[in-house]
C-alpha cells in the first residue's frame, strides 16, 4: 500500500534552491534548483528499498 504524506516546499535564499521535506517522515527532504527535481529526489528518497527497509513508515495523519 502507498500512502500519501503531505509534502512543504520552501525557497532558501542561503542555498539559492527549493526545498522539499516530508515532516512525518524524520530526514526526508531533497533541496534542487527546480521545485519538480525536488520533488522528485524526495519522493525517491522514501521508496528507495534501503529506506523501506530501515524505516516502518507512520500511517499519514489526514489523507491528501
């Protein structure tokens, strides 16, 4: 089962870059030049199988 977790994105003016983190998930973020690249690393960051495989995911607080 995938579940859908709420994603932020933010600009960082120190890195000149978005940012794009997934709070219920400790760690998961991705920083990129493009909003889309960041999004994309961080959605690959959390369905790598050496985080499937390290983390139990939590059950997403609201349903996106």
């Amino acid at each position: 089962m995938m579940y859908k977790y709420e994603i932020i994105f933010y600009w960082r003016d120190e890195d000149l870059a978005f940012v794009a983190e997934v709070p219920e998930l400790f760690g998961c973020m991705a920083r990129c030049d493009a909003r889309e690249a960041a999004l994309r690393h961080v959605n690959r960051s959390r369905l790598t199988p050496r985080a499937r495989s390290a983390i139990q995911y939590p059950n997403p607080r609201a349903s996106v």
